[in-house]
C-alpha cells in the first residue's frame, strides 16, 4: 500500500522479509530452507500407539493417547495413577475373557463412571471385546466411560 507524502509517492507498509526455512516436526515430514516446500503428514505418527497387557497393570505416562489390549485370560487390574495429560486417554479394549477393573492410582483426586464416584470405587469391563477410555478431565480429575459396570 502506498501513501501520498507532499509530491512524492511512499510505501506505507513495506515488504518485511520472508520465510527462510520451514521445519518438519512431530507427524510431518518435508519442509526445506529454500524455494518451494512441502509438508507431508506421517500418519502412523499420529494414530494411538496399541500395548498388550495380560496381567495387572499400572499405567505410565507414556500411556498417554494409547489403546490398551486387554489379553488376559483371567481377571486382573489396571491401575491409573495421576500420569496422562489434561485432556489426554487411555483407551482399554477387552480382547479376551478376563475381566478387567480399572482404579483410581496415585494421585488420582477425582475418579467418576457409571454414575459414580469416589477414588476407592472401581469399574470392570465384564465382557469380551467391550471397551472403555479414561478421561484426564482436570488436575486430579479422571472420568471413565463406556462398557463398564461399577
């Protein structure tokens, strides 16, 4: 854009530089430091890891937007303790047929499902090939939902 300054034309808003490089980072792939560029989207990056548990189980904080496959045979526990993200999850899938309680860990202020709660309150998915995820909803604050009873 230009302006009138007395008799003389003047650029108001001058050209400021450019871009000079762009940089790939988690999921892409590409980018480059000069000319065009492309980014490509690494899609196995991004989907949900997939981990196979077959006995108790006590989550970690790389279980963060994970699916778990539940494989055991006999009944057996996974504990969440305060370790996922604000708004992260934990997706459990029961593959076989043990069943599976899901309970409050270490940390864990607020624990809530099936219309219940209290951090001593546990959840079971009680048949094959149902299903439930674990919500960080807050500090402290997990919520639990799905095919599960309490």
């Amino acid at each position: 854009s230009q302006s009138r300054y007395g008799s003389a034309w003047g650029t108001v808003f001058p050209v400021q530089g450019d871009i000079s490089s762009v940089t790939a980072g988690t999921g892409l792939t590409g980018g480059g430091a000069s000319g065009d560029v492309t980014l490509n989207v690494n899609y196995t990056a991004l989907n949900s890891p997939v981990g196979t548990v077959t006995a108790a189980y006590t989550a970690v904080a790389g279980d963060n937007k994970e699916l778990l496959v539940a494989n055991g045979t006999s009944a057996y526990t996974i504990t969440i303790p305060d370790v996922l993200s604000v708004g992260g999850r934990l997706d459990i899938v029961c593959n076989s047929s043990g069943t599976v309680t899901l309970a409050a860990g270490t940390g864990v202020t607020s624990w809530a499902g099936a219309g219940t709660a209290g951090t001593s309150v546990t959840f079971k998915i009680d048949q094959q090939y149902n299903a439930a995820t674990v919500f960080k909803t807050g500090s402290g604050e997990y919520r639990v939902v799905g095919k599960i009873t309490a």
